[in-house]
C-alpha cells in the first residue's frame, strides 16, 4: 500500500496550488524525495521554437536559459514525440543521449500530455545505471498523468480567471478522486456532484471493455435514460463522435438514434483520454439547445482528463488490492479473500435473496503425495486441481485456497440441489482428470453448506460445510455430503493411492 500512499500524496500536492511555479516545483519536490533522485527536470514545450525548455529543475548546475533540448533530439525529445516514456538504463552507450550532466548514468523520460498534446516533459536522472525497474517506471508513469493535469489546472487559472468558479469545483473534484479509490464509489460521486458544479442535467459514464466496447458504469440525473448499468453504448451512438475518439463532441442527442438521453437537447460527449490510450467517455446532457459555451467545453474536458486518470489509478490500486487477496502458489484467491467476499454474498443475499453456498474441499490423501513424490509434485498437484475448479465453475463464482489441501467456493446465488450438482461436478473433474507424476487417481472430499438453512453468518456456513466435509472424509471420501447430512454417492469405486476402494 505504499504506493497508494505515494499517489495520494502525490496528488493533493500538484493539486493544492494553481500557480504554475507553485506547481512544478512540488512536482519535483515529490520525485527527489519520494524516488531518491539525483537530478530531475520539467520541461515545457515551446511550440514556436519546436524545442524543449527547462523550466524547473534540481540536483543540476547548468542555468535554465541554457538547458534546452530539440523536439525529437535526446531521450526528453524523442520521449516527446513518440508520446511515450523513454528509458536508457545506460546513457553511456546510448547513442540518443545528450551529455549535459556528466554524473548521468540512466535516465527516464516521461512525457506530461494533456487530451494528448504533449505539453512537456518530466525527465529523471540517476548517477546509477539501470536506477528504473518496472514497477518505479509505472509509478512515475502514473505520476506523471497526475503532474500534468496540475499544469493543466495552473495554466487554466491564469488563462481564464473568471472561470475561477468552475476552477474551484474542478479542483473539489480532484481532491476527492485522490481519496476515492474503490472505482464504483469514484464514478458514482462523480456523477452526483457535476450537475451541483456545472449546467449539466444528466451524467454518464462509459468505460472500455476487454473487447473495447463502452459500458455504461455509472449515472445520474433527472433525464429519462434508454441505457441501464452493464449495458453497451449503442454503435449508432458511438459513430457519431470524431472518429479519432480523442476529441469532446458537441450535439442534440434528440437526432441521433442510439442517444442515451431522447429528452435532451444538448450533449457533449468528452473521450476519457490516459497517456494517449481512450479508455471511456463522460457524457453530459441538458434539456436546453445549444448549452455549452467553450468555456464550459474546457472545464468539462478538464474533469474528463481528472476522471481519466483517477480511473487508472483505481484501477492500479485494485490490482495491487488483487494481488494481496491471491493465493501465491495457485493463483486462485486466498482465505483472507474468501472470508470478505463471503460476508457480501451473504449480506446481498439477506437483502435480495437467491440464497448463496459454500464447498469446502479437501484433496484426499494429500500429505501421501507429498511424502511419495516430494512437494513439488505436490504443489503441481495443488495448481492443476485448482485450475479444474476454475474451468467447471462460473464467472461469478469464488474459488480460493483455504490452507494447505484445502479450498473453499463461494456459490452466489445457488442453493440446494444445484449446489450439490456442482459439487459433484468438481468431484467428477477431479477424479477422471489424470495428474502428471502421480501414478493413482487424485480425488477431493467436499462438503456443502449454504445460506440461510444451514446458518446466517459467515462462520456459522463455514463451520456447517467444514463438518459436512469431515463426514465426508469419514466416510471413505471421493465424496459429496451436504450440511443436512445428506451423502451423496460417489460415480464409481476408484483405487485410492493407499489401494482401498473410496
């Protein structure tokens, strides 16, 4: 969580001023400091020049006024004009390098764009070769976004100042995408607090899928709607926009036939732009015609581009979040994750219905494998036999590692017999799968409980299916009982590792 912590004070730094020096100055302040850095700069685009020009710096000696680098020259200028971070982890036989500071030995450049204009570049220097590992390289990349969307704000303010309103409320609702990082939670504050900030009715938000269609993930407003959440913006809508998918487009969304708003008379669609990738659309909506002034169109394009970035964070975090919850050896999550997601299946059970089981499943004669092929035939053992339990399950079921042999399933919205019908599908899966190594047939004893006939809480389900699984492992295993005390017989006698039928 340290690095959730580095962005959170990353961003309410770059976001706390608006005076552009104020700005970049904390920027740099955040790399030495954060990122043990021995020279950093920012440079700012000079388009009349075509060149790059030094505007804060540290760690260097070399005057301002004549630090400066050619667009496309060096890793700063080829960072900017391939709009991507540049890394030479050795500047020393690195032919694009410009040898300004000759205690250099790696450094990394990342461009600071704005809806996909580069505006300047944020250069990191070591005196060590090969200072950047992957995960420092994401982080400063993720940093990066945030830098630039307070030059942004900074270069805004002192542009338009009677637009010093909307600045305030753009700045409120950066502040609280830094504190916000579950993704739902973000977009749903968001949609709730721009119609109270600026002259919008309606607020919806898409994000890409896998497949790269728009999704609708969150809405609010008082214009009836022919979309839901989870529902895919209709191709009709989507070719109306600029097909460059990067630039805000401004129409009625009366005329067009997939509009997701059919009261409004006004809509501009803004693309959610991160280091050049669209990854969603914010799309707002009035019921009066020819509502939006440019200045509106720049606020709102300046939350597009917070919303943009605050999204990837959410979702950087939740990754590191995934990987605290996965199991390191079988890739299935781990108990701490099933006890969580447990208790909301249960709790969204109570309130909806639909029920919600658990398995609880112990691979039979696990510690013999160990003890006749070693444990790291046994630890394939564990990966292959989760992974069966993935392949015959549903998305929205929850495999997880419980210990040791042992694993748990969470089954929303499944009861009775069709808990038993899965658990007896994993049994099947498992016993005519063939293990490579282990000469005997591998099978699993599983117990069944579920929600709310054999308990109301979380540990009293698990201690059901716990016991329903010892019966099972009591009565020869290779076998299903349920909670009831219901056993439900095996396929067919198969040869256990020791010889006797189970």
């Amino acid at each position: 969580m340290q690095r959730v912590a580095i962005l959170y004070d990353a961003s309410q730094a770059v976001l706390s001023t608006f005076d552009l020096d104020e700005v970049l100055n904390q920027v740099l302040a955040i790399v030495r400091d954060y990122f043990h850095l021995h020279h950093g700069s920012i440079l700012l685009m000079d388009d009349d020049k075509k060149n790059l020009v030094v505007r804060a710096q540290f760690g260097n000696e070399i005057p301002m006024e004549d630090f400066s680098v050619p667009f496309g020259k060096g890793i700063s200028g080829l960072s900017a004009k391939a709009r991507r971070p540049i890394y030479s982890p050795d500047v020393l036989n690195d032919q694009r390098y410009i040898n300004k500071i000759a205690s250099t030995r790696s450094e990394l450049a990342i461009p600071l764009m704005v809806r996909d204009e580069v505006v300047g570049v944020l250069d990191c220097q070591s005196d060590l070769p090969a200072f950047f590992d992957n995960e420092t390289v994401d982080l400063l990349t993720l940093f990066a976004t945030q830098a630039s969307i307070g030059l942004q704000n900074a270069k805004l303010y002192s542009q338009v100042q009677r637009r010093a309103a909307q600045l305030e409320a753009i700045n409120a609702i950066a502040k609280r995408t830094t504190v916000e990082l579950d993704l739902k939670e973000l977009l749903d504050r968001l949609c709730v607090q721009l119609p109270q900030s600026f002259p919008v009715e309606s607020v919806s938000i898409f994000l890409r899928d896998e497949d790269g269609d728009l999704v609708l993930r969150a809405q609010q407003g008082t214009l009836d709607t022919k979309l839901k959440i989870g529902d895919v913006l209709p191709h009709s809508f989507a070719c109306t926009m600029h097909e460059d998918g990067r630039r805000p487009f401004i129409g009625n969304p009366a005329t067009c036939p997939g509009g997701c708003f059919p009261g409004g008379r006004s809509e501009i669609c803004l693309p959610l732009v991160s280091f050049g990738e669209n990854i969603g659309l914010l799309v707002c909506t009035t019921t009066r015609e020819h509502d939006f002034v440019n200045n509106d169109i720049q606020a709102l394009e300046s939350v597009a581009d917070i919303l943009a970035t605050a999204t990837q964070n959410a979702r950087y975090v939740d990754r590191v979040r995934q990987l605290a919850y996965r199991d390191g050896l079988t890739g299935v999550f781990n108990r701490r994750y099933f006890e969580s997601r447990l208790v909301d299946e249960i709790t969204r059970a109570a309130r909806y219905g639909g029920g919600v089981s658990v398995l609880m499943i112990d691979i039979d004669h696990f510690k013999k494998i160990n003890d006749d092929f070693g444990h790291m035939l046994g630890d394939d053992v564990l990966r292959l036999a989760s992974s069966i339990f993935v392949r015959n399950l549903r998305k929205v079921d929850i495999v997880c590692r419980y210990g040791g042999e042992e694993f748990a399933v969470v089954l929303p919205a499944t009861q009775g017999a069709s808990a038993a019908a899965v658990a007896s599908k994993l049994r099947r899966a498992v016993g005519n799968n063939h293990f490579p190594g282990v000469p005997y047939p591998v099978t699993v004893s599983i117990g069944v409980a579920e929600f709310p006939t054999n308990g109301i809480s979380r540990d009293d389900i698990v201690r059901a299916a716990d016991a329903a699984l010892y019966e099972a492992k009591e009565a020869g295993r290779n076998r299903v009982c349920l909670a009831n005390g219901e056993a439900l017989s095996t396929a067919e006698s198969t040869p256990g590792p020791t010889g006797q039928q189970v």
